[in-house]
C-alpha cells in the first residue's frame, strides 16, 4: 500500500481522513512546513519513499518529469476544493488504486475518474 505526502495546499483533514481509511498519510502542514519550497517537498516526498499528493501543477509535469519518474505524484485536478469534496473523490479514487503500484507514476484525478501515467 503506498504512503502519502499531502503538499501544502491541501488540508491536515485531509491527512487526517486517509489515515481513517488505513493510508500511511503524513502532511506538510501537520510538519509545520508549509512554507518549504516545490524542490524541498519533491525531495522530502522522494527520501521518506512517499507519493506526493497535491493541487500543483508543477509538480504533475515540471518534477515528475524533471526526476526522471523518481517522484511518483497524484495531481488532483478537482473544480472543488472544499475539505469535504477532496476527502470523498479521493478516497473513492485511492481505495481503486491502493493494489496499484505507484512508484514511477504519476496518476491524475478528477471528477470523472483517474488516469495513471508510466514513466
């Protein structure tokens, strides 16, 4: 089961609802690191072995690329942001996934469903 890394721009509520549902969730907020910059969180991401997940993106394109696939990320592409809505689209999405080997991978979510890219 992968672990995640919630960015900055997600909410410790969040973090919080994945644990329920049995997902290894750590978050930049909860760290009180909020204010780390793009490079400092792909690297916190990649040295504790997490898959980052966040609105950014940059992170979905210029990092994943950049490290060669080595930052495995899940880009939420989500028209709401409310708390209540980003916990139900992605734990339906991420209780799919949680089989699916993710290092490597960028997988993209939406209202619609996902879409997981190889490197």
């Amino acid at each position: 089961m992968p672990k995640f890394l919630l960015d900055a721009n997600l909410s410790p509520e969040t973090a919080e609802y994945l644990r329920t549902l049995g997902f290894d969730t750590k978050s930049v907020q909860e760290r009180g690191l909020g204010n780390l910059n793009d490079e400092e969180v792909a690297e916190m991401a990649k040295r504790e072995g997490r898959v980052l997940v966040t609105f950014d993106r940059d992170f979905s394109q210029s990092w994943y690329l950049a490290m060669g696939g080595k930052l495995a990320v899940v880009w939420l592409r989500l028209k709401e942001q409310r708390v209540e809505y980003v916990n139900l689209v992605l734990g339906k999405r991420l209780k799919k996934l949680q089989d699916e080997d993710f290092s490597e991978t960028l997988i993209v979510i939406n209202e619609r469903g996902y879409k997981v890219v190889r490197w």
